[in-house]
C-alpha cells in the first residue's frame, strides 16, 4: 500500500480562499474518509457474503447428486471440487474476491460447460435445484429476484444441444 493514500473530506461544496479560515474552524470533529470508501455494498455483501454463497452452492448440489440426468455430467466420484468451483465463481461474480479467476483464469462459462450436452432437459433440471437452492437461502424478495434472474441467464446460456 502506498505510503499516503489520498483522502476526501466529508464537507460541502469548495469554499473560496476568504471562507477557509471560518471553514477550517468549523471542520473540527469531521473525519477524513479514504479515496474508494464510499461505494455501496456489492450483491455478496449485502447476501451475507462467502457463507450465503456456499450455502446456495451446497444445497444445490445436493439436488444435482440424487439427479439421474445431472450427475452423469459430473466426472469426479466426490461432487467437492464441482461444488468448490461453483461457489469460487458466484463469489467473484457477485463481487467477492476473485479467488476463482485467480485460480482457473477467465470463468469462459460456455467454453467449461462445451463437453457435456447440455440441453433443455439438462437446463429444466439444473434450474430445478437451483430454484430449491436458491429460495432456501431466505433473502429479501429483490435480492433473490436478482439471484434468480442471473440464474436463468447462466443456465439459458450453457445449452448447446437442442431438445
């Protein structure tokens, strides 16, 4: 970290040079607030973060394994890894760290999902668990709208057979 990182101040609009000094009395008690604090809460901050996320994931994943379609899709004996991966991806994209790129690179979702067929019978049945996931977790109405509807997107995205 740099040695001086800038600051803002929390005041009002830019006074002239003959109202700094009665400005400068008047600014005792105000607190400096560092450059890039003031943004809002991103999505995973305000779901609760890496617990809400890995909550989703689990519980979705536990649908996928008694899935006589999905589960063949999944090549590793222990779903762990393909749970890990999820959770690392909707961490990142809904703006936690960035741990899954870090890690794999670029998400490429449609790229990863390419050697399986996936189709709407594939589609149907992943939205099933996710929908179960999803409204388990007890967010507000708009956060899990917001939730559901990236959903929708992302498992819309990956068909690549038809039927």
């Amino acid at each position: 970290m740099p040695a001086h990182t800038p600051t803002v101040r929390a005041s009002g609009p830019v006074l002239g040079l003959e109202s700094y000094a009665s400005a400068s009395e008047s600014m005792e008690g105000v607190k400096e607030i560092r450059r890039g604090t003031l943004q809002e809460q991103t999505f995973y901050e305000q779901v609760g973060g890496e617990e809400t996320f890995r909550r989703l994931v689990h519980r979705f994943y536990e649908g996928v394994a008694e899935d006589p379609l999905l589960r063949p899709m999944y090549p590793e004996e222990d779903l762990g890894p393909a749970e890990e991966r999820l959770t690392l991806f909707l961490i990142q994209y809904w703006g936690g760290p960035t741990t899954y790129s870090d890690n794999r690179g670029h998400p490429r979702l449609r790229m990863r999902h390419a050697p399986f067929t996936v189709d709407r019978a594939a589609h149907d049945a992943w939205l099933k668990h996710m929908r179960v996931a999803v409204e388990e977790l007890g967010l507000s109405e708009e956060h899990e709208q917001t939730l559901w509807n990236y959903m929708t997107y992302a498992a819309a995205s990956i068909v690549n057979a038809p039927g």
